[in-house]
C-alpha cells in the first residue's frame, strides 16, 4: 500500500521541523519552541508511520532509538587513518613546538585554532549526500568498529544535513562523550539497581557506545562535538580549520562553544589558562587544551610525523586523578572528639600538587569503599577541591590487604571512643582529658568569631598544651610575658602583644562567649538565641532542660548538649575561672520568646548550605518552631528551605510544587528577620 499524498507530504514537513528543532536544542542550544510542542510533533510523526509504515524509513527521527540489536561490531577500514596527537605538559614544550612549525613554515606568527581536548572517544561519520550512512569508533587509528545504530541514538546528531551545498561526502570527526551530569546520574541509578557503576564519564561513554542495544544507548544522553574531517569528495574545503568548524556547524553538526582563534603562542597559553580556569565549571570533562596551526595549505605544508601531525598538539592539563596504594589508615581527632579516618598514601601527583594524605570521612565511608590497607586506589583532586579517594581498585588488592578497625581507645589520650548506633562519627570520650580535643577546643575558643585572641595560633597552642602549662582556656588568660617569650619562634614583642591581646579579649558579648566554649551543636546563631533568651549567664547554666527548649532555634538535642557542658562539674569550674579572671560581658536586655509554633503542623525539609547557621541547627530552630523536619522532599512537605548551592531537592520541590524560601524568608517565618549581632 502506498500511502496518501498528503500523508507522504506531511511525514516529510513534520521531520524537517523535528530536524529543525533538533537542531536549534542540540546544536545552537536556542531552541524555538517548548518541549511539548516538539513532543507533539513528535507523536504526530510516530502516529502518521503506524497508519503507513512505508513511511517509516530508518532516517525517520523516530527510529532513533530502535534500530536492530546486532551482536558484533563490524570492522570498519578508515579511508583517511584517525590520528593521535603529541601530548604536551610543559610551557617550554609548548614553545618549542610553536617555534619548530614557524621555523618549517618560514613564518614569523602563526594563528592557531584553540580548541578544549574533550575527554571521550574518538569518532568519525561519514555522509554521503547529506546522509548518515555510518559512524565508526577511531579503533587503532586504522580499522574502528561500525557504532552506526548507537551513534544514530544520540540526539544531537542529524542523520540528515542541513542546508543543501553538503560535500557529496563528508567525513566529520569528533568526540563522543558524557556529560557529568548524566554520568552521576547513570551510576547513581547503577547504584539503586546493583548493577556495575562506571570509573569517569570517558568509561561510561566508552561503555554506553558500545552497547549492543542502541536504545540503552539512546537512554544513557551521550553528547557529540565535531573537531575535524576525514574524507571529503565534491567540496571545495574553506582554506582554515576555523572556517572547516564554521562549515560543519552549518550542515548541523555541533563544535564545543568554547573553541577560539588565537594569535601566536602567546595566544596559545592564555587560552590554557582561561580553559584552565574554568575547566571544572564545564558540563563536561576536558584533560587538555588542542592548539591547531588554522591555516589548512600551512597543515599540508607541515605534514606528519609518525602518527602525529606537525600542525597541532595537545597541552595537557595535570591529571586529576592518580591511582597510588595506601600504606596505612590513621586516626585523627578533632575539637569535638569526632575520629577522622586518614588514608596516608604512596605520595603521587595529581592536579597540580602532590597528595600523601586523602580524608576517608568516616567508617561509613571506609565501609561503603571498601578501603584496606595496602589498595591500590584512586586519589582525585579537582582544582582547589580537597583531594578525595574516589575508589579502591579490586583488581589490585593484594592477599593479605588489611581492614581498617575503627579504634576501641583514642589515638592521642586512650580513652574509649564511642559509636552511637546509627551515626556515622565516631568520638573520644576525653574530652578536656585529650591533648587533641584541648588543641580543638583552645584553638575555637580563640579563634576570631570566638574570643578573637589574634597571634594565638595552632603551633602556640600545641607547644603549650605539650608543656602542660595550658590545659583548658581559664589557663590562658595566666599567661605571661615572661614565659611566653622563652617559647620556640617567640620574640618579646610577639609575647607582649599576645598578653595584650588576651587582656582586650576578655571584653566580649555573651553570645561570643558562648559560642567560645564550643558546646556540640551551638553554632553562632543558637549562641545568640541563648544569649538572648536567657540575658545572663547564671540563669543559663541553672536552667532546666525544658526551659533551654523554650528558646528559638533550640530543640531537644541542642538543648540535650548545653544541659551536659553545664552539668559537668569541670566545665562550670572553667567558666567560673575565666570570669574571675575578668571576661566579662555586657547584660542584655532579655528578647521576648518567639510566638510559640510559628511552623507547628509544617513539614519542612532543609537543603543547601546556610549562611547563619549550620544545618542541624536550622533544623533544631525550625523543630522548636513546632515543625516536624524529614530529609527528603515529598508530596507530604510543607516547606523547603535552600541554603546555597542546593541540589536536586529544589528541583523535586519545584516539580512538586512544594512551598521554597531563601534564608531570610525562613529567618522570618522563625521570627527572627534581620541578620544576627
Ligand atoms: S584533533 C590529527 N581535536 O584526542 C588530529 N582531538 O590525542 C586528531 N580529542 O583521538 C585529533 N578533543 O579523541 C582533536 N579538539 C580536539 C580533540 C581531540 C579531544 C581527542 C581525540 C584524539 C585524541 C588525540
């Protein structure tokens, strides 16, 4: 049967508009129309090929994600090879090379086409008049396999040109690769599933071309940006690579945003570093910057060398990640007691510095990677981003590789370490008892939000906690010259401004003071909340665990930590001494206590980083408004609160249309408008 007309009309102005607009989304990133409206096209299309099958060719942007499952790539024989390049790292080796190629040419500058090296697979696709007819991985630059049905798969890839002055072949070049948003996204559905997760987006874009079955390719978002050309008949090529690029992208075929024209190799490092700069902020991942000579008679002129081309050259950006093996698993403690799990590594190189020493967290996150001693791991470190441990290597272990034990006594005092069930830190019971917790706990109460001591730093602390001469913070304020300048690196001038600046410090406001004494959980805000509340100290330290509760931000579990500090007999003995001593505040005038149940029947969830408090606190504040706090956003909550760089909880907030509030709003709605003193 062959269809209508006006069926066979229509099918053929419905793909050109989905061509179009696939177009102005994948390649222009400006598209003219919304996602309904496409998808209605769409279906319009999908419809009209089930009434008339004959309509449906393989090109149909239909088809894109069916086509057949085949078992076996086939071989494809490259008309023109696919070649690597020469890898740079140094600044000097890349002068060098800009000095050769002038040299050869006889020139005095070269313009270059400064191109981002995107980190995924090397691709070619051939079409001939126009058409998509196949697309092959780079293989061993000789012979690639056939990914054609996967390759059709990926949106942003026309099966058909635009325009109609297309070469009678063309062959486009480029890199296949994943978004790093799609490859959380894949691994962390992995994850849910159980099945295998990926190492990088590279491995996942390797892996989802590679596909048997194109429609998992189609679901697993590759992208595609075209650097290049293999083969050309009937064209006649524009005499720069830069016009080349401009070219493609008229026929529809997208080239990375970022590619530049730059003079000279001055040019050439500048563009390294602004890439540099901004390289973790790019959707996708790059390990390098291309410089290409753009003058193609300049090219041929240059020619090849083994399998590189004199013309171009990658300048490689440090590696990120490094594999190195785990020599041992320390334990260190810090203000709160809290037990940090240490990875101490073979020293290796990675982004830029060299890494012996990975956090692991907690013994969830040592559990959870399986971390042992003598692994073979991989260390990460992304721009100014503490390095990480991204994963243990299982392949590598070795027979005999250790567990990591959490300690039953801690490293610095030997004290009992405790784990509540369910929580993931660890603590020395110590407290004051252990040097690591003083130097915590001394190195808050001075710090500059605190008691503001300037020139009380970490190295002094520890040196006088070593002699034993200062054990909790009353100790400081005895103190005096004489002494402290008989200490390492202590001059008399430094001594005397040190016991000056102790002196000045003992004028504060009760909410410094109590935030000072580092009470868990009492961030600057609940202190001020305290401070307020209460108007003085003895009234504070008397009052009931109700009573602490009745206070703004406060909730049973804050209220259960400021109950314990003053309950301890050695607590209250420092805060009298230090009194005695002479700190000293201000009485402030007492805050009338906040409407009772301001958010009573809400509920809320709080995401993001806040700028005036930490997260257990605003869920401490938001609970003693009356609210009932969960982690994840539902149908059921009232109320998301977003701190700074919020997540996907704002997005599922937003599809659900559940109330969001900024900080402010949620100050507000607790009653407490305007920044804190
Ligand atoms: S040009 C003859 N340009 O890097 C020149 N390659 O090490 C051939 N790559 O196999 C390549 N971004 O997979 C070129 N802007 C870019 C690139 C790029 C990534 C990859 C490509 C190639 C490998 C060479």
């Amino acid at each position: 049967m062959t269809a209508p007309r006006e069926a066979t009309k229509r099918a053929r102005e419905l793909r050109e508009q989905i061509e179009h607009h696939n177009y102005r989304y994948y390649v222009l990133d400006d598209p003219e129309v919304a996602d309904a409206q496409f998808d209605a096209l769409m279906q319009e299309l999908q419809q009209l090929e089930a009434r008339h099958p004959e309509l449906a060719d393989a090109d149909s942007p239909t088809q894109r994600v069916g086509g057949q499952a085949s078992r076996e790539f086939r071989a494809v024989v490259h008309a023109v090879p696919m070649l690597s390049l020469e890898n740079a790292f140094a600044e000097q080796d890349i002068l060098d090379f800009d000095r050769r190629a002038r040299e050869r040419l006889d020139v005095e500058r070269i313009v270059y086409s400064a191109e981002p090296k995107i980190d995924g697979l090397a691709i070619t696709l051939r079409y001939e008049r126009g058409r998509l007819v196949q697309a092959a991985t780079r293989g061993d630059g000789t012979r690639g396999e056939d990914v054609t049905p996967n390759v059709r798969a990926i949106r942003s890839v026309p099966v058909q040109l635009r325009g109609k002055r297309w070469p009678a072949v063309l062959e486009a070049r480029g890199e296949v690769f994943m978004t790093r948003k799609s490859f959380e996204g894949l691994n962390k559905r992995g994850l849910e599933r159980g099945e295998k997760t990926f190492a990088n987006p590279r491995n996942a874009a390797a892996g989802s071309l590679r596909q048997h079955d194109p429609s998992i390719t189609a679901q697993r978002s590759l992208d595609l940006f075209f650097y290049g050309m293999g083969a050309i008949e009937g064209w006649t090529v524009p005499p720069r690579h830069s016009a080349v690029l401009a070219a493609l992208r008229d026929f529809g075929l997208r080239t990375c945003p970022e590619i530049a024209v730059v003079d000279g190799v001055v040019g050439c490092l500048e563009y390294y570093a602004r890439i540099g700069g901004k390289r973790n902020a790019l959707a996708y991942e790059i390990d390098g910057v291309v410089y290409k000579v753009d003058r193609l008679d300049w090219q041929r002129d240059l020619g090849f060398v083994a399998r590189a081309p004199r013309w171009a050259v990658a300048h490689k950006f440090p590696a990120q990640e490094q594999t190195t093996t785990v020599r041992e698993v320390k334990f260190y403690v810090g203000r709160t007691g809290a037990l940090t799990p240490v990875a101490h590594v073979e020293p290796v190189f990675v982004g830029g510095v060299t890494v012996s020493n990975v956090t692991l967290h907690n013994m969830d996150e040592v559990a959870r990677k399986d971390v042992r001693v003598g692994d073979t791991v991989v260390v990460r470190r992304a721009g100014d981003v503490i390095p990480e441990l991204v994963r243990v290597v299982p392949e590598k272990r070795v027979p005999g590789a250790r567990e990591v034990r959490l300690p039953r006594q801690c490293p610095v005092c030997g004290s009992h370490v405790d784990r509540t069930e369910g929580e993931a830190v660890a603590r020395c019971s110590g407290q004051l008892v252990c040097p690591a917790q003083r130097l915590g706990a001394l190195f808050h109460f001075a710090s500059r939000r605190a008691m503001d001591i300037d020139g009380l730093g970490e190295r002094l602390i520890a040196q006088l906690i070593e002699s034993g001469r200062v054990a909790t913070p009353a100790d400081l304020y005895t103190l005096t010259i004489e002494e402290l300048a008989g200490l390492d690196r202590m001059g008399p001038k430094s001594a005397a401004n040190l016991v000056a600046a102790l002196e000045q410090s003992k004028q504060t406001t009760l909410s410094r003071f109590l935030y000072a004494l580092g009470i868990r959980d009492v961030g600057e805000a609940t202190a001020l909340a305290l401070a307020e509340h209460f108007g003085d100290l003895d009234t504070l330290v008397d009052a009931s665990l109700e009573a602490i509760q009745q206070v703004r931000d406060v909730g049973p579990v804050v209220a259960g930590h400021v109950r314990e500090f003053f309950d301890e007999e050695r607590n209250r003995k420092v805060v009298a001494q230090l009194r005695a001593a002479g700190v000293a505040w201000p009485r402030i005038k007492r805050a009338a206590t906040a409407g009772p149940g301001s958010m009573a029947g809400k509920v809320v969830v709080i995401t993001g980083t806040l700028a005036s408090m930490s997260r257990e606190e605003a869920r401490e504040a938001a609970r003693a408004a009356g609210a009932t706090v969960t982690d994840s956003v539902s149908k059921k909550t009232s109320l998301l609160v977003v701190g700074a760089e919020a997540g996907s909880k704002l997005k599922k907030a937003q599809d659900l249309g559940v109330m969001v509030v900024d900080e402010p709003s949620f100050l507000q709605m607790l009653g407490r408008g305007g920044p804190g003193a």
